[in-house]
C-alpha cells in the first residue's frame, strides 16, 4: 500500500473553530491518486485541536466556541501554569478534549466525508500563530 506524506503549514487564526478541510484538500494533490483508503492528520501543537462537525452553518462553531470557553474558563483560581498567559492552560484543556488529530476515509480520490461535516481546527489560544499539520495518505 503506498503512502505519502505531506506537512500543512495554516495561517494564523483568531481563538475559535475554523473549517480547514478546504486548505487541507489543496495542499494535498496526491490524494487524488487513491481509490480506497484513510487520510490521518494530526495538529503538532498542544494548544490546538482538531475535530469533525458541522460544515454548513457558523452558528455550530460559535456555539461550540462558546461552550468550551464556559467548560474551561480562563482565570481559574486551581491553574498554576500561567507563565504564557491566562488562555494557555484553558487552551491545552481543550486541546486534550477534543484530540490532535482525526482520521478520514478516502473514497475515489476525495475525503468521503458526510455530506454536512467538515475538518475543524480549535484555536483555543487569542494569538496562536499559524499552526501545522502532518497528513498521512495510505490506501491504493
């Protein structure tokens, strides 16, 4: 089976949920190459998530923001790791709940994502720089 292997470097993004199945779509041509198989991507940092959801509606991504900075409040009186700022131990929290990575089925050259699901990434810090991603193709 091959594989192949490709890192995403995505543009710096505001504290929220962001729909990247699009970027990640784009840099990654060979994914054309393969009739049947799974794309893993995965997020090389500790402060940023990735999930599967809603692709249609924003209102689903402000909600869910809303609800994990109520879940994991900035602030909190039990935080000790506060040295780079009050969002960054919320931010790992979040982080951890939701995972650095998904797996995704490939079906004729395209990711066979439900009709209205789409690629999240969580930014759960205010100023998270750009974030990266390492996508793995493997199928035939």
């Amino acid at each position: 089976m091959p594989w192949h292997q490709v890192e995403i470097r995505l543009k710096p993004r505001p504290r929220g949920f962001h729909l990247v199945t699009g970027e990640i779509v784009s840099a990654v041509p060979d994914l054309a190459r393969y009739r049947v198989g799974v794309a893993h991507i995965y997020v090389k940092h500790t402060s940023a998530s990735l999930t599967i959801n809603e692709n249609a509606d924003p209102d689903v991504r402000a909600d869910m923001a809303r609800w994990f900075d109520r879940a994991v409040p900035e602030d909190a009186p039990y935080f000790v790791h506060t040295a780079e700022g009050s969002d960054d131990m919320p931010a790992h929290l979040k982080a951890s709940l939701l995972g650095a990575s998904v797996s995704v089925p490939i079906r004729d050259g395209r990711l066979a994502l439900g009709t209205w699901q789409g690629v999240y990434l969580g930014e759960h810090r205010d100023h998270g720089g750009s974030r990266t991603l390492v996508v793995t193709l493997s199928g035939e």
